[in-house]
C-alpha cells in the first residue's frame, strides 16, 4: 500500500465515524449549543459539520492545483449534509490517490497560507477526527454518555 493510499483510506474512515456520531444525535440536538456568553457560544453538530464539508473541499482543491470553493449556503436538511460530507471526503481522497508522491514536500497555496502537500493530505482526516471528538463531548453535555462506534 502507497502512502497516498493509506491517507486516502484515512480521510474516507474519518467521514464514516463523524456520519456515525451524527446519525447517534437526536435530531432535537443536531442545532443545540451548549450556553455560553457570547461572543464564546459553542457549536452544533450541523456547524461541526459544514465546516468539515468546506475545508475537505478547499484542501481538495489545494492538491488539484484549483481555486478554493466558496462556502456557499448552509445545509440545514441533516441527510444533505451527510451526504455532501462523504462526498467531500471521497473527492479529497481521490485527489490524494492521484497526487503524485514526488510532490508530498511541495507548498501548495490555500487560504490558510501556504501548506505542504502532505499537510493538505492529513488534514482533513484529523480535522473530522477532531470534530467527532467534539460531537462526542457536545452529546456528553446533554445527558448520552454511551460510546457506541459501529464503523470499524
């Protein structure tokens, strides 16, 4: 196995186990926020997710030496976004299937700044990964305190 591979393999899990703990949340909750004082309010999982969504797209277009996709307009329907999230996911890995491996060391811009490939590479993966981690604490807060993956 490439490495490019095993990272494209990364990014595609990542998205199964974020769908999993979004599927896990009531639908009553995938809107809530925890209270805080503004201008420290937390996120929802439906915020959580969106922006998963855009940053797997724009580090997509960073490894396929395109211009970064608006983030257009929200998508309330729950599904929709499950759905445009794998999307993103699968997209991002098949750019990275397809970077060649002699470009890894390469700064490639984004809106970020500059990035190597290989962070553009990783990062959506871990930036899912982190965000199933919140999604996990945020379901913590309102009582489900039951930790019950099924994707692996």
């Amino acid at each position: 196995m490439t490495v490019t591979e095993w990272q494209a393999q990364q990014t595609e899990y990542a998205a199964k186990a974020l769908v999993q703990f979004v599927r896990q949340t009531p639908p009553e909750r995938l809107s809530w926020t925890p209270q805080a004082e503004a201008p420290h309010q937390g996120r929802s999982v439906i915020d959580q997710v969106q922006e998963c969504a855009h940053s797997n797209r724009v580090l997509c277009a960073a490894l396929q030496g395109q211009a970064p996709p608006e983030a257009g307009e929200p998508i309330a329907e729950v599904e929709a976004l499950i759905e445009e999230l794998l999307a993103s996911a699968a997209a991002h890995a098949a750019a990275v299937r397809a970077l060649d491996p002699s470009r890894i060391g390469e700064a490639l811009p984004t809106p970020y700044g500059a990035m190597p490939a290989a962070l553009c590479m990783v990062l959506p993966a871990l930036h899912m990964n982190y965000h199933t981690g919140q999604i996990c604490y945020l379901q913590t807060l309102y009582g489900d305190r039951v930790f019950s993956p099924s994707f692996w």
